[in-house]
C-alpha cells in the first residue's frame, strides 16, 4: 500500500513535469512553424 503511494508521488514530482515541458515544446514548435509558414505565404501574395 505505501509502495504505491510512493511511486504515485514519484511519478508526480519526476515525470509529470517533464512531460509537460515536453508537450510545451512540442506545441511550440508546431505553433511557431505554422505561424512562419502562414506569414511566409502572405508576404509571398502581397503587392509590392
């Protein structure tokens, strides 16, 4: 019983964070591409 407590508390200290991080950077990524690609294509049609 306290074993699983223990590694419940582990796993939310340890890995959770991490795994936020790594989603954040993810979807900053994702996020900042499409954004560069989306005002690389208006740049691309606007007059000049």
């Amino acid at each position: 019983m306290v074993l699983g407590g223990i590694i419940i508390a582990v796993l939310m200290v340890l890995v959770l964070p991490v795994a936020i991080f790594v989603g954040g950077a993810i979807w900053s990524a994702l996020l900042g591409y499409l954004l560069v690609e989306d005002a690389e294509e208006r740049l691309r049609d606007a007059p000049i």
